[in-house]
C-alpha cells in the first residue's frame, strides 16, 4: 500500500493517481526504487576506497564498466612509457644479452607498479560483478584457460544485473 502525500489515504500497488483525493502519485510512492546514477567519479571511489579489497557483495554493470575504464586510461600511458623505456635501455646497452634483460626489466618496473596497485581492487570488482550475475567469484579461474576463458569472463561482465536479491547480496543502488 501506498499512503498520498496528501490525503494519506493507502492506496493499492502501482497506481498512478490516489483513489480519494486524485493527486498524482510519485514512482518512489508507487514502489519503485528511485533512479539513482553511477557516475565514473563514484566507480572510482567505490573501487579504490570504499571497497578496495572487498569480495563480498555486488557491483553494477555501470560501476565494473566505469572502474575498467579508469583503469585503462590509468594503464595506457604508463606500458607505452615502460615500453618505450625498455627499448631505449635494450637500445643502448645491445652489446651484451644479460645487459639487455636487465635494461628491459628496469624499463618495466613502472608498468609493473601500477598492475600491483590496481590488481586487487580490479579482482575484487569483477568478483563482485560476477556476484551480481548470480555466479560465484570462483568463475575467475576460467580466465586461466587460454583463448576462451577471457572472452567467458568478458560475457560474463557484460551480462545484466539480476533484479533481485540473490545469494550474494541486495541489488547494487545503481
């Protein structure tokens, strides 16, 4: 039952006007969830702050999506610098194999730093996602099977949110 803002009298489920008075009823009152947005500012906060290691619960599609973007954008410029670094250390020290192993290594060690900081919470956030698809975060694993395992993983991310709660948790807010 819904109660009007401005009579109070409870009407049923779903209706769009109050039965006594006529005033038109707003969706929070006809018992939807209010619309609540995912912005890539929040992904970001949610993933990095407030649920940095937390594998428990779920995420939105928007929010996984949001996160993964941020941290290609992050990720780009630091492999093409560790590249580009590798290279030119190989380049200049080519006389010598061990050398060259070594001058590549230290190229990447930047690209290496920033896959540690964001390895946690991207496992964490896509567990959650896979939570939110009704499947268990052990499905991770597939992603070891060559050539079809990142692509289930993949379809997996891209499937819609169940709208209810499941074993995992309430539906995300956005």
């Amino acid at each position: 039952m819904n109660i009007c803002q401005r009579c109070g009298y409870n009407n049923p489920d779903r209706m769009l006007y109050c039965q006594r008075c006529g005033t038109q009823l707003t969706s929070y009152q006809m018992g939807f969830k209010p619309f609540k947005r995912m912005t890539f500012g929040k992904a970001i906060k949610i993933c990095m702050k407030e649920k940095f290691a937390t594998f428990s619960g779920r995420a939105s599609r928007a929010e996984y999506w949001w996160f993964a973007l941020f941290v290609m954008l992050i990720m780009i410029p630091f492999v093409t610098v560790s590249y580009i670094l590798a290279f030119y250390l190989m380049y200049k020290n080519h006389a010598d194999e061990a050398e060259m192993i070594k001058s590549a290594f230290i190229g990447f060690i930047p690209m290496f730093i920033v896959c540690a900081i964001f390895f946690i919470p991207s496992l964490s956030a896509l567990v959650r996602r896979l939570h939110d698809t009704g499947r268990s975060g052990w499905w991770y694993l597939i992603s070891f099977v060559p050539s079809v395992g990142g692509l289930v993983l993949f379809v997996f991310s891209l499937l819609e949110s169940q709208h209810f709660t499941n074993e995992y948790g309430p539906e995300p807010e956005c």
